[in-house]
C-alpha cells in the first residue's frame, strides 16, 4: 500500500512539473508568435542589420576606443540591397516563430508521450536550451538594469526542464541529481533577485508602487527601498539555504513567495502581463518539487527499513 502511494506521489509530481513545463514554454513563446520575437531572434535580426548597414568597422572602432585594445579595423563591406535585407530580417523572424513553435509543441507531446515512451524525456532538453540561449541573449542584447545576469536569473525556468527529463527516468541517480539541479537553479535565481532587490532594481520598486496602489496603500520612497534591501536579504539567505539544508518550511515558503513574485506582474499590469506570470511560474515550482523530492525520500526510508527488519535471519 505505501509503495503504492509513493508511486502516486511521484506521478502527481511528474504531473505538476510537466504542466509547469507547459505553461513556462507558453509564457516564453507567446511574446514570439504575437510580438516583438524572443531575445535570440532580437539579437540575430539586430547582428545581421549592423552587418548588412556595413556598421562592423564601426562597432569595431568603438570596441578600440572604449577599451584601449589595438584591433585593426577591418575595410568597410558596400551596402547590401535594403529589399534583400528585410527579405533576411523577414526569414530570421519566422524561424524565431518557428523555433519557438517547436519548443511548445514538444513540451505539450513529451507530457502525454513519455508515460509511454520515458526515454523521450530527454527531447525536453531542446526547450532547455532555447530558453537558457534566450536568456543569454537577453544578457547580450542589455539594455536594462542586470540583464547581464539574466542566465543565472532564469535558471528556474531552463533548469525545471532539465530536472524533469531527469525525473521521467525513474532511477535513483537520476533522481538525486533532478533534486540537485533544482537546488542549485533556486540557488541562482533567488541570489540574483535578491541582489537586485539590494540594489534597489527600479523595475522592482515600479512594481511595489503599483501593486501597493491597487490596494489604496502609498509607499513612500524609504519604505520602498526598506521593503526592497529586506526582501535582497531574504532571498540571498534562501539561496543560501535551500543548497545547504533541506529544509521543508523553508522550500514550502520559497514555492509561496515565487509564486507571488510572479502574480505581483499581472496584478501591477494587468491581465494582458500574463505570459509574465507564465514565464516566472517555475520560481514558485522548482521549490516546490524539490519539497516533493524530499519527501518521497523520507517517507521511503522507513517503509525500506521495516521490510529490511522483517526479513527472518538464514543461518
């Protein structure tokens, strides 16, 4: 009877990382199929425009007087076809849709087809990858305040699908090292948001205005950034915490306040934000399932050692 709960518990596990899967890839996809296009499609798009504007002595002149290096600037390239150049632009944009298309597709088939075919999870890893060259992209593209650190940032995210092919595999090493990829991906993300908290990130104080706002609560500047060097101070010491201990208070609060970090964007900017929210769901799941992880573990210990004891000693 245990070994039949625990087989339940897992599968309803499974079940949770893998909707989570679902709608975290949803979240990421949809700016690409309705809007601008994923970080890694801005960058190729914007890498080919400087190219074919023959910019690239330019860009390379700058990187000289900006940082003392000797580089010899190579000769400027004749201007291409603009009719040729947006054609390029045009194909870049729909393989970003259609990457992003593949990505979504795969992670909504591997939810029905690994309870059959388990060897599949790893195809998972694909949607991994996209996400974690996407938040690469986001560091390279820059443009606001620590995006430099955007792959620690969305560890959560690349990392729960990486964990998740882990744990569709069914054995103990797999499983041990699922439960550490979610620890450290907690790890990186809530140090990363914790140091932009101290640092009093101004999207982070917009969205304690604006959530403040919404329940008739004004926040004056000092206890905005009071709020925020508090809210910096507990992240880092869970970050800290949840590779350290295994704690199941501290990964249940961990699984509460990513989730409402999350909902905190479309209650601040409104329903429309909700890929937002989508995307931002493993801050609150990955915790969640290491939670799970460790109890299953526990809970396996005792029923082990009273099968163990109740064997009769052979002579």
């Amino acid at each position: 009877m245990g070994k039949r709960n625990r087989v339940s518990e897992r599968e309803n596990t499974l079940t949770l990382a893998a909707i989570a899967a679902v709608l975290t890839v949803l979240g990421a996809a949809w700016p690409v199929l309705f809007n601008e296009g994923s970080a890694a499609g801005k960058l190729l798009v914007r890498t080919h425009e400087v190219e074919a504007a023959g910019d690239v002595d330019f860009e390379a002149a700058m990187v000289t007087e900006l940082y003392g290096e000797t580089l010899e600037v190579p000769a400027s390239d004749p201007e291409s076809n603009p009719v040729a150049t947006a054609a390029q632009v045009s194909q870049l944009q729909q393989l970003d849709r259609g990457v992003a298309i593949l990505c979504l597709a795969l992670v909504a088939g591997l939810a029905f087809a690994c309870r059959k075919w388990p060897k599949l999870a790893w195809l998972y890893l694909l949607p991994a990858l996209w996400l974690l060259a996407n938040a690469q992209a986001t560091a390279m593209n820059g443009g606001k305040a620590f995006a430099e650190l955007a792959v620690p940032a969305h560890a959560t995210r690349w990392g729960m699908l990486v964990a998740l092919a882990l744990l569709i595999l069914r054995n103990p090493q797999s499983d041990r090292i699922a439960n550490w990829v979610l620890r450290i991906a907690c790890a990186l993300t809530f140090a990363v948001h914790g140091w932009e908290s101290l640092q009093l990130n101004p999207p982070f104080q917009d969205l304690l205005y604006i959530t403040a706002g919404h329940v008739g609560i004004g926040l004056s500047e000092w206890v905005c950034h009071g709020l925020l060097r508090t809210i910096g101070v507990m992240d880092l010491a869970l970050a800290v915490s949840v590779v350290a201990v295994h704690n199941r208070r501290m990964l249940f609060w961990m699984a509460c306040w990513g989730l409402i970090t999350a909902a905190s964007r479309p209650v601040a900017m409104g329903l429309d934000a909700w890929p937002e929210f989508a995307m931002r769901l493993p801050n609150s799941v990955v915790p969640l399932l290491a939670l799970f992880l460790g109890l299953q573990a526990l809970f396996s210990l005792p029923s082990s050692t009273t099968n163990k004891q109740s064997k009769p000693a052979t002579l």
